[in-house]
C-alpha cells in the first residue's frame, strides 16, 4: 500500500471516532454550546428553566483573578441546571453593577480592571436576556447572581417579567438565596469555629474561587486585611478584607455546595408552586 494511502487510513481512524461525537446531542446545559434546533426541541419537549446566571468583573486584592465571579457562577449555574434536570444556562454575564454607600461611586473602581455597569444598565442587560429567551419559547426563567451588587437589581427584573407574563403561563423567578441566604449559612459556620470566613478576597471568596477555577488563585500573595464583623471589615489599600490564608479548595467546595443547594431548593419550590407548563 502507498505511503500516503497509510497515513490517510491513520489519520481516518483519528477522526472518526470524534466525528461520530460530533454528530451525537451535547451533554452540556450551556446554551452556547447548542444549536438553534437543539434548544427549540427541548423546549417543545419539556418545560426547561432557562437560567440567567450573572458574574462580574472585579479587583479583589492581589491574590484573585478578575474573573472570579464569572468563573464561579460557570460551575454554579451548571450544578444548579443538573440539579433541576430539565434547565439550560444562557451564557454567563461578565458584567454587574460595583456601588459603593448611598450611590456613590465603588471604592472597587479606582482599582485597575474592575469593569462596572449602572444599575439601570445591569436590569436592562437581565431584562433583554430574559425576554430573548421568552421569545425563544421557554416559559420558565430563574435570574441569579454571584456578585453582592445587582442582588436588588435582579429582584425587580423577576417581579417585574412575572407579572407581565404570568397569565400567559410564563414564569420569572428571581433566586437569591444562592447568594444571601447560603452566605449568611457560611459565614455563621466560620463563627462557629472560630475562623472569620467573610471579607472581599476573604475565606469564602477565596476557597469558592480555588475549588472552581484553581489558577485564578495566587496563592503566594495571600494575605490578611481586617477581620473585623466576621471578615467584613474595611477594605485595606489592595481592596481586601477577612483572611483568605486557610483557604483550600476543598473548604471552597463545601461553600460551594451550600450556595448550589440553597439555591436547587429554592428553585424547586417556585417550580412546584408554578405547576406544569401549561400549552
């Protein structure tokens, strides 16, 4: 046999193999990775919840990535999808409003690569997305959030939609307790032990963002701000608060899990309490 004609076999038999998968329906929830007819069977299909996960783009001292938000309500927004079962993740929002006291400008902005939007700006941007997705035929949507900031934002948007939309049998949901109530859980823990879990860049921010993402961690410039009110001091001049030194990823993990299920439950109830879909 030819040369060429074995290295055509050779390469054949690597292709294949990954043709085939290509061929097959993805495993993933993330919209992105879907195509149009792909979405469009599901929803005719089923009843998915199309998720509206928001991150952020923020400094966090020296030791975190920009991304850690983005990163972080990935692998949330994926577990939470897996959890519901029938849910399909819109692409993760990079952007969210950073305020600082009484409207005043983010103490995070002066801080090379923050990148902020208005409020108005961040409902509009949720608003648009969810109404897109509305158009597209899911008649189940759940906004959340990563970032403290956008938390009020995201509530209005979903009271808003939903009482535009309820009658038609399309649901909005705004699901915080991912972030406040399965916060307040983590932090009253740290307490419990003894060890300040809270703080921008503190113990939670830190082992969330290892357990996810473990690059976006430098960890040899870890350092602790004040830890002051559980780790929710004042911000020192590199924008750091709590203690971020016993972080590990498998802490991060558990942290985690809290946040993934507070908001799985919640979810839940506003599902059963919606009913089927209906049409």
């Amino acid at each position: 046999m030819p040369l060429f004609a074995i290295r055509l076999l050779a390469a054949a038999s690597i292709l294949l193999p990954g043709a085939a998968t290509a061929n097959a329906e993805p495993a993933s929830v993330f919209l992105e990775d879907m195509t149009t007819s792909e979405v469009r069977a599901r929803v005719g299909s089923g009843c998915p919840v199309g998720i509206i996960f928001n991150g952020g783009g923020e400094a966090t001292g020296p030791a975190l990535a920009l991304g850690k938000h983005i990163f972080r309500a990935r692998a949330y927004g994926e577990a939470l999808a897996q959890a519901i079962g029938d849910a399909m993740v819109a692409p993760i929002q990079p952007f969210a409003p950073n305020e600082g006291d009484n409207g005043e400008p983010s103490p995070f902005e002066r801080f090379a690569g923050t990148i902020s939007v208005s409020p108005a700006v961040f409902a509009s941007l949720n608003e648009e997305i969810a109404r897109s997705l509305i158009g597209g035929g899911f008649k189940r949507i759940a906004l959340l959030g990563d970032h403290g900031d956008g938390q009020i934002q995201l509530k209005e948007v979903a009271a808003k939609l939903d009482a535009e939309f309820s009658s038609k049998g399309i649901r909005v949901f705004y699901i915080g307790d991912g972030y406040s109530k399965a916060r307040k859980e983590i932090e009253d823990e740290g307490v419990a032990i003894g060890r300040p879990a809270g703080g921008h860049g503190g113990l939670w921010d830190t082992a969330e963002t290892l357990a996810v993402r473990p690059e976006a961690v430098r960890m040899d410039k870890l350092a602790p701000g004040d830890i002051s009110n559980g780790g929710n001091g004042d911000l020192n001049a590199e924008g750091v608060a709590g203690d971020p030194r016993p972080a590990t990823a498998e802490i991060g993990k558990r942290f985690g899990s809290i946040r993934v299920q507070a908001a799985t439950d919640q979810l839940r109830a506003y599902l059963e309490a919606a009913g089927p879909c209906a049409g």
